[in-house]
C-alpha cells in the first residue's frame, strides 16, 4: 500500500495514453494485480509512505477491498484530514520538520484507527516468508479459522484473498530474482511457478510485458533518466521508452 503527497502526478492503466490518465493531488494506491504507469513532467516534489497492507487497515480505518487494484485520491478516501496534512506539509519550511510532522500525524491517525487482527498480521507474515507458495488451508489451519474465515479477513484487512495476495509475492521474488540475472526456467521453479510458460503468462497479465521486453527495458533505464526505485533492494519502476512513462511495479 502506498500514500503519497505529491502534485503534478498523473497515473493510469497499461495501455493507457495521457488522456485518459488521472491527475492527483495526493493518492493512497492499494495493492495491485497488474502494474501502474505513471507520468510526470520531469520534476517532482512530495512525499510517499509505503505501508504493509495491515498498517494501512489501521491508518485509513476502511476495508482495504475497497482499495483492491486502484488509485484514489486520497482526500477522497480520508477527506478533510489529508487536505489538511497535505497543505501543512506543503507549508513546512524544511524535510526535517516535515518528516516530524508526518510522524506525529500518522501516530494520531494509527492510536485511533481500528486494530488488525494479531491472526491476519501472522498469516501474512507465513505467506510473505513462503514466498506466496503456502496453501491457503496450511495458512487457515496455522491461524484456526476455516478457509472461508481467512479469505474474507484477508480482503477487509489485506485487500486481496490470500491466494491473490500470494500471487503478488510469488511474482515479486521472481522479479529480484530475474534482475539478478537468473534464468526464467529456474526462477519459474524457484518461485512455485508450473512452468517457464506459467512464469510468461504471469509476467505478460501483471505488467504487460514479455519479461524480455522487460529487462531490456529495466538495464536500459540505468543509461537514460534516472529511475528511483522506490523500496530498497526492490526493482519498483521501469522507464518505458515507447511512450516516455514510468511504469511501476509496486504492486
């Protein structure tokens, strides 16, 4: 989950042409299947949080379900209050105070926003360190609710079941994986994948990209604009050259 304070920030699908990509003042992006493209002016000035979905169940106080596969403005979802941090922020005259400021402001919104069930906090952490391989009945069995129970929570708490949640971290070891320059025969049977063809398939639905097209996209963005990744250790944003966007991945 990500939220972030920015302006000048234009996001929308693969495919997508400027037109009918959205403009936000401030967006809460909620965790995705298929990747975002994203694009600007060359220069951008705000700030992102990216949050564990469980963190960011507590902070908005709303079913992350309702987030599943969008972008939203965030005043939208979290009204006057994100107006007002956004325009205080906005207002800070150094990073230092900002960053203090937002500290506090998300301390208050976390003590009294809704807590996540201590059995969603741990099922997730089983699925992260699978990486996304467990059996939703072994995560349901190790929490003690049925099958049903957990998919249910997981969409209000998570914002996805547990199998699509566990599709995303298949996909995102894969992708370290790959940019490590493993082969994609032996990441698909690294990452739980049944075949090279599954991984390609994977690959193509939740970026629209050939994993080919891919990496070369991704090593020629070390020789053009820079591109921050915006987690560390993590490969978050490529440069698509054939349209001048940035395509995210933080999905």
């Amino acid at each position: 989950m990500t939220l972030i304070f920015d302006r000048g920030l234009r996001l929308g699908e693969p495919g997508d042409d400027l037109a009918t990509m959205r403009s936000f003042t401030s967006v809460v992006a909620g965790i995705r299947t298929c990747a975002t493209v994203g694009q600007h002016d060359g220069y951008l000035h705000g700030i992102e949080v990216n949050l564990e979905p469980w963190a960011a169940f507590t902070l908005f106080g709303t079913p992350l379900g309702e987030l599943k596969n969008k972008n939203v403005e965030a005043s939208d979802l979290l009204d006057v209050k994100v107006r007002e941090l956004t325009g205080a922020l906005a207002a800070t005259s150094s990073w230092a105070r900002r960053f203090a400021l937002l500290d506090h402001v998300l301390g208050l919104w976390w003590a009294a926003g809704p807590a996540c069930s201590p059995r969603i906090l741990r099922a997730w952490r089983m699925l992260v360190r699978s990486g996304g391989t467990i059996p939703v009945a072994r995560l349901a069995a190790a929490v003690g609710w049925s099958e049903r129970q957990l998919e249910r929570r997981f969409a209000e708490q998570i914002g996805h079941s547990p199998k699509a949640a566990g599709r995303i971290v298949r996909f995102q070891r894969a992708v370290r994986m790959l940019v490590a320059g493993r082969p994609a025969i032996v990441v698909a049977t690294a990452c739980g994948f049944y075949d090279q063809a599954h991984l390609d398939g994977e690959f193509m639905a939740m970026t629209g990209r050939t994993i080919s097209r891919f990496l070369l996209e991704h090593g020629a963005g070390h020789g053009g604009p820079q591109v921050l990744q915006r987690v560390a250790g993590e490969v978050t944003s490529i440069p698509l050259a054939d349209v001048g966007f940035l395509q995210d991945l933080t999905i």
